[in-house]
C-alpha cells in the first residue's frame, strides 16, 4: 500500500486531533494556473488539513494550504518535503469546500479561487506584539532597583504617571510625561519598570445587542420574525427579502443580522457598490454600535491584514463587503445576507468569473446557515428559484410610515418634443420648475458619463473611435478630453479632423451628464446644480459628502448616471426625470429589458420617500413599449410574467443554462484559427446549441482580438463537464486566452 492510501482515510476525518506526519499530502498554493500539488510531510512535523504551509515550488518557496490527501499522482520517492507549517489559525473545511465548489462551479482553478480567499500577502505572518510598561512588584521581589537609582524629575513622573495608571505603552508614556525613550528604558534596566508583551486585541469591537430598535410596522415585524426563526433555525435555507423601495428591508434584515450576532456566529453582508454605501453604513453603526470590519477594494494592505485575521480567529463579528468578502476564511459565519441582490455588480468579469449572489447561496448551503437576498426588484433568477420552492420569500409591499411610492408619467418626445440639441422636455421642464418653488429636490437620470457619446466630423464624416477596442471615445468636455470607456484610453480633444483636417466641423452627438448639465444650468440659472458619476464620485469620502450635501440641502438639482440608484434616502427629492428612458433597451441583450426595468424602478424609487409624495417622469419615444409601460403603471408581476414567457420560449436562463467561451489575443489570425479549432470540435447533442464562433461586439478590447461562443443548454444537462471535455479535446497555442464564463451577464 502506498504512503498516499495509508493516510487517505484519515486525513478527511473530522477528528481536529488527526495530525499526519512523515506521510503525503495535498498542498494548494493561491496561483492562477494551479490545482493541488503532493508533498511529504518531514519527519517530526505535524500538519493538519487547512493548515498553511511553506513548500518548494519549481526553484521558489510558496506559501498554500494544506488541501488534503495526497493525488498519487507523482512517485512518492520524488516528492519533496513542505518546509514548514505557518502559525495562523488553519482555513476552515468549509472554506476549503468552498474554494472547491466555485472551482467546479466556474471552471476556474484552485489555486485562481484559493487566491482570493488569501489575498492579502502577509496576513500569514505572526502578528507583531505590542510591549506596555508597568511599575515592578516590589512583592515579587522585584523593584529593589530603586532605592539605589537617582530619581530624575522625569524618572519620578514616569514613576508617578504608572502607579495610577494600567500597563502602558511607550508611546503614550511619553506624551503624558514628557519623558523620553531613554528615560523609560532606564527604569527598565533597573528593574523599577517592567516590560509586558501583549498580544494586540482584535481592531473591532464586539456590536452592540442592546440598542434599541425602531419601532416595526406589523408587516416589518412579520418580515423579521420569519427571517429570525431562519436563523436561529441553523440550517439551510435562502429566503428573498421582496419589498418595494423605502419599504424598511434593512431594518427587517438587521433584526436577523441581530439574531445572528446574539448566537455568537459571524455575519457577513454583500452591498453591490460598497464605496457608495455612506448612508447605509451609518444606520449600520447607529444600530450596532460599531464600525463593521469593511472588505472591498480600497481597503488599505495593513487594514485588510487585519480584517483577514480577525475574520479568521472569529474577532470579526460583522464583515460588510463586495462580492470579495465571501471568500475569507470565516471562522463562524451564521448568516449572509446579499443586498440589491438584482444588481450586476455582483458579477466579477475578470480572473476568476463568479457571481456573488450564486456563489453566496453555495457558501451558505456548503456552511449549512441562512441566506437573505434582498430586493425591490428581484432578478428573474431568484424570482425562478420562489416559483420552484428552493427560495423562500417574504414580501413588504408598502412604503414605511407616510411615504407612498411615486406617481410614474409617461413624457413621449415625439410630441413633447425638447429643443434642437436638448434633452430635457417642456412637461419635465415645468415640472422642475415647480418642484424647485416649492423648495424640493430634483433628480435627472441619464446612464451616460462624459459630454456625448460620439464626436464627429460633418465634413468627412470621420468618427472619433479607440484605437484598442470597438468603440467610439467620448468626448468629457471638463478635462478637454476623448475617453474610452472599456479601457480608459485618452486622447486630447482635438480642434480639427485628424481625417479631413476641417476645422471646426467637430460635433458632438448625443447627450451625456456634462451637457444635460450645460443644459440645466442654461435652464435653471438659480439654481444649486450637481454632477454625480464614477468619475467624480469615485470613493466613500466623496460618496459620503455628496450625500450630506444632498441632505442638507446645498443642492437643489442632482444630474447622474446609475451611480444614483443606489438606496439612497432622500426626504425632500419628489421629481425624478428619466432622461432617455430608451437607452438601455438599445443593446438588446439577453437581460436589456429586465436591467432596465431593474435599474428605472431604482432609480424611480428615489422619489417621495419623506412625507412629501413623489412623482417620476420617463421620457420616452417609445411610450408602448412594455418595460415603459410596467413602470409606469408600478405592475411587476405582470412585466416578469411576459419577461419569463419569452425566456422560457428561447430556452434562456431561468429556463435554460448559458455558458460562453471567450477567445482572445493580440493576433487576429491566431484568435481566428483557434476558434475556428475550437468550433470544429463543438458539442452536439439533445439540449445543447452552441452559437458561433462570432466577432464578440467588442471584438477588439484592449488591444485584444476577441471571438465568442454561446453555449445554450437544457437545464439536466451538465454543463460544466460537457464544455470540460469539448476544451479538452483542442489544443490552442499559449498566445490564446480561452476564458470561459458560465452564466454570463455581459455580452460584450
Ligand atoms: P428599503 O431598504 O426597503 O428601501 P429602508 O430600510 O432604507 O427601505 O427604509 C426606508 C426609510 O424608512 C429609511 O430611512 C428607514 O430608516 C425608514 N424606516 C423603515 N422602517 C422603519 C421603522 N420601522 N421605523 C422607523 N423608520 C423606518
Ligand atoms: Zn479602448
């Protein structure tokens, strides 16, 4: 028998004693490419799974986590030994279950998945202790140094300061006193003053259980109590959390949050755009009394250190996130709880291609606890999974206290037409005005950063286009500008064509934030106007301050793109103008109606949700189509009823499954040549289309030349396993990057 098979029943067991030594076993490090490797255990050291490790790989040492039993893969006598075991709390079996599962899931490696659960470099080191200084115990036979030490004025305050005061650190000593480093070292050499290690507390405070919550409606506190019960049921399940905008989801899901908490687990909340989050978080600590331990990506290194530990020795009771935040290594997690769980957000696009929302209902089941998921606009997806009975729901379907949801008009710009080169109608015009007099706020919706969206030159015609990627630049006027925006390349804005050489022959076509506001501010002179997109708007101290700015009202007007649909809550915004209510229906993607209906209901809901009550205005040239027409008359079901049909006819996710194959590289002849390989070898079958390959829409991104596949399928088949096999079976130069996205969102 084998080293390998000796221990392989063993190492699986969930006897946390079980240690392994002298044996094989299965390491994974966190590299893009990697699966786990096997390696021996030397003599005298013992290695539990989970347990991070230090390994040879190739000529460098590597840190990973011990996976498991060993492959068997390799001959044992040429396998070499892991250095050493680090000293940090071992990652969870479910943790590693997770990374598995995503793996399997997503088709992406391991070792690409382990990585995001070890993100952060040196989380792995020991923490540095932390020295204080306190008086000997002349009991203990200590102190006898003093009599004989010549008691300096800042000796005798050092002395003084510590008799009244607990163990200290230097620093701190030194500002009360102002004594020196020197000072303090003096005293210890002479035994007066003693040094104590300590190992640092955790930098996150326990929340507190005690504040008392708002008072619940009788809807909320139905809401609640069910979800509490799914809590403290401890086990499995997910519940949609269906509540119209301003209907209190937050604070019903807090109380299960609380719940939680008061059971000693972990909880961790997925918000889909974190920095914009301000007003969130404030409720967030006005209800628990504390600063959630943050994880997104402008968390800084010696921060996410920090966070990564305390989530891991436990200390971290409430963890508030990106999609990111699922992926460390909870040592307890009781609850997730996935916000505006509609939101594309949660679809990572790069590395590893996950979503958030699926991947939180796979840790929540893999961990055995409650998954919340909430929305005023449920994905079909979800929606699906209630009809099925895998999802529970419990739904709010009134706005708390007062407020009422806004009244929704239809502007139709082929009668209310604008001016020549403007955009906001005469009706919308004069609905404006009168929200300003009566001294309320105004939003304007437009989902188009910049000044336009195309530059062109009546001349010759010339389009000013990116030179990486299929798409026109837009023009951002306020830095003089042309941008791409897939991948952010610049240009000067230029005085004349660069194809005919005219001179002042550039136009701009078609509106964007910069020239709504141009626009407005002709419009409406008086009054307080602000942008808000990605671009000004790019953290959580901008975000926050908009915010109170808004609150406060130092603004009487907010023009911006989806950046403003986000829960904001807003007592005196009444008016909401959806600019171009056309505009994300244009692309006509699998989800084109469904994203727009998401994002115009958000950002509708901003409106009337003080006690003054609210009103929406969808401009429009299209007043019958039926995501206007849903809107418009507040009728969900019935827009989700035909949105289903129609999937369902084509065999579309939720129906169907979806898969897509993206391959890319610098020369378009090899991109050409592999997929063409690749389509050749292309699965049939009962259940399964496969469409392409074909120039992706952007079938030049980045300087990369891009061809797609779309996979469709029946729901029994197995996707993962079909597209495995099919890719095994093709050989693609290193050059091509073959990227596969399983439930893709993003047809580009
Ligand atoms: P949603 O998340 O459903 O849009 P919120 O939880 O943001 O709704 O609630 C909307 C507003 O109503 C918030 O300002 C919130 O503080 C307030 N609110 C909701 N429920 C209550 C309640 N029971 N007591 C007091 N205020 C509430
Ligand atoms: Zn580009």
């Amino acid at each position: 028998m084998s080293a390998a098979k000796a221990i392989s029943g063993n190492l699986f067991g969930n006897d946390p004693a079980f240690q392994v030594t002298g044996e094989t076993i299965s390491v994974l490090p966190p590299l893009p490419l990697a699966g786990p490797y096997d390696y021996l255990v030397p003599e005298g050291l013992s290695v539990q799974p989970g347990d991070f490790v230090e390994i040879p790989l190739g000529r460098q040492t590597q840190r990973g986590v011990v996976w498991g039993k060993a492959r068997g893969d390799v001959d044992p006598a040429k396998l070499r030994e892991i250095y050493g075991v680090l000293q940090a709390p071992p990652m969870a079996d479910v943790t590693r279950k997770f990374v598995d599962w995503v793996s399997a899931y997503t088709m992406a490696p391991q070792g690409a998945v382990l990585r995001m659960a070890m993100s952060v470099a040196d989380a792995l080191e020991p923490p540095k202790p932390i020295f204080r200084f306190t008086l000997a115990d002349p009991a203990e036979g200590e102190g006898d140094g003093e009599s004989s030490l010549r008691m300096t004025p800042p000796r005798k305050r050092v002395m003084a300061f510590l008799r009244d005061h607990p163990p200290m650190e230097q620093a701190d000593i030194m500002r009360e006193t102002g004594a020196g480093a020197s000072v303090i070292k003096g005293l210890v050499e002479a035994g007066v003053v003693r040094r104590l290690m300590v190992t640092p507390p955790s930098p996150f405070d326990d929340p507190d259980l005690d504040i008392e919550r708002p008072h619940l409606s009788e809807a909320q506190e139905r809401a609640a109590d069910m979800l509490c019960a799914k809590v403290a049921g401890d086990g499995f399940s997910v519940t949609l959390l269906d509540g119209v905008t301003g209907s209190g989801k937050t604070e019903v899901y807090f109380e299960a949050i609380r719940t939680a908490l008061e059971a000693g687990r972990q909880v961790v909340v997925l918000l889909p755009e974190i920095a914009l989050s301000a007003q969130w978080l404030q409720r967030f600590r006005d209800r628990f009394g504390v600063e959630p331990a943050l994880w997104h990506s402008e968390v800084g290194q010696a921060r996410r250190r920090d966070t990564w530990r305390a989530v891991a020795d436990g200390s971290a009771k409430l963890v508030v996130g990106a999609r990111s935040a699922l992926f460390l290594p909870y040592a307890n997690l009781g609850l997730i709880v996935v916000d505006e769980e509609h939101e594309h957000a949660f679809k990572q696009e790069d590395g590893v291609i996950y979503h958030a929302r699926d991947m939180a209902v796979a840790r929540a089941h893999l961990g055995g606890i409650p998954a919340i998921l909430a929305s005023a606009t449920p994905s079909l997806e979800t929606l699906a999974n209630v009809e099925a009975g895998r999802y529970e729901r419990v739904e709010l379907s009134e706005r708390h206290g007062m407020a009422v949801l806004p009244s929704v008009e239809i502007v139709d710009i082929r009668q209310d037409r604008p001016e020549r080169q403007r955009w906001i109608t005469p009706t919308l015009k004069k609905r404006l005005a009168e929200t300003f007099a009566a001294g309320e706020q105004a939003m304007l919706f437009l989902n188009r950063r910049g000044y336009a969206p195309l530059t062109l030159c009546r001349a010759c015609g010339h389009r000013f286009q990116c030179p990486n990627c299929t798409a026109w630049l837009v023009e951002h006027r306020a830095w003089g500008k042309l941008q791409c925006h897939h991948c952010g390349y610049q240009a000067k804005a230029p005085d004349s064509c660069p194809a005919c050489g005219a001179e002042e022959k550039l136009a701009a076509c078609g509106p964007g934030v910069e020239r709504l506001y141009e626009e407005a501010v002709e419009t409406f002179p008086q009054i307080r106007i602000e942008v808000a997109t990605s671009d000004n708007i790019a953290g959580p101290k901008a975000a926050a301050e908009l915010v109170n700015r808004v609150h406060n009202h130092e603004v009487d007007l907010l023009i911006g793109t989806q950046i403003l649909a986000k829960g904001y809550h807003f007592p005196m915004l009444t008016l909401v103008g959806v600019v171009d209510a056309d505009l994300g229906l244009a692309g006509g993607d699998l989800r084109a109606a469904e994203r727009s209906y998401q994002l115009m209901t958000q950002v509708a809901g901003r409106a009337g949700r003080g006690d003054r009550p609210g009103t929406v205005l969808l401009q429009t040239a299209d007043p019958s189509n039926r995501v206007i027409k849903a809107i418009a008359a507040g009728d969900r079901d019935a827009f989700n009823e035909v949105e289903l049909s129609q999937r369902m006819t084509h065999g579309m996710p939720p129906h169907g499954r979806l898969a897509a194959l993206i391959i890319s590289g610098k020369k378009e002849n090899e991109v050409d040549e592999a997929a063409w390989r690749i389509g050749r070898a292309a699965p049939r079958g009962d259940g399964i289309v496969v469409l392409g390959p074909a120039p992706a829409p952007l079938s030049l991104l980045r300087g990369r030349y891009r061809r797609r596949f779309l996979i469709r399928a029946d729901k029994q088949v197995r996707l993962q396993a079909m597209i495995h096999d099919w890719l095994s079976k093709v050989k693609t130069p290193g050059s091509v990057r073959v990227q596969i996205d399983i439930d893709p969102y993003s047809f580009m």
